[in-house]
C-alpha cells in the first residue's frame, strides 16, 4: 500500500483522501483478512476442508470480476 498511497492516479481516484479516510482505505484489506479468516474456520470446521476451499474461490472468483468490471467500466466512463 505505501508504494501506491503517493501516486497521481491513487490520489486522483480517491479525490486526494484526508488522513482518516486514508487510515480506512488502508485498513480495510486487514480487516478483511480478519474476518476471512474468521469465516473460514467456522466454515472448515462445519461442513469440510474442500468445501472451504471451494467457498473461497468462488468468493475470489466474484471479487476479481467486481475489480475488472469496475476497470473496464471506469476506463470507458
């Protein structure tokens, strides 16, 4: 994150960000780990490994098609 907080592109997107909006673009990716993780073990240990598994990957899957298609459609804006 600290390689991208100072470039022109970071800031125009986000309307260059005040320091507490900052500290929550920042700190979203480590609660969302948090509670991935959170989910994951409850899910593990509820139904199996492999469907764990398979839940995170459809969960990937659906996330890279919502950062594509908000590319796509930010570049043709």
């Amino acid at each position: 994150m600290s390689g991208v907080l100072g470039t022109y592109g970071y800031k125009n997107y986000f309307n260059n960000p005040v320091s507490y909006r900052q500290g929550g673009i920042t700190a979203s990716m480590p609660a969302g780990s948090l509670l991935g993780s959170l989910a994951s073990s409850y899910i593990a240990d509820r139904l199996s490994r492999k469907v764990a598994i398979q839940v995170a990957s459809i969960i990937w899957i659906i996330g890279s098609m919502l950062v594509l298609s908000s590319r796509v459609s930010h570049r043709y804006l």
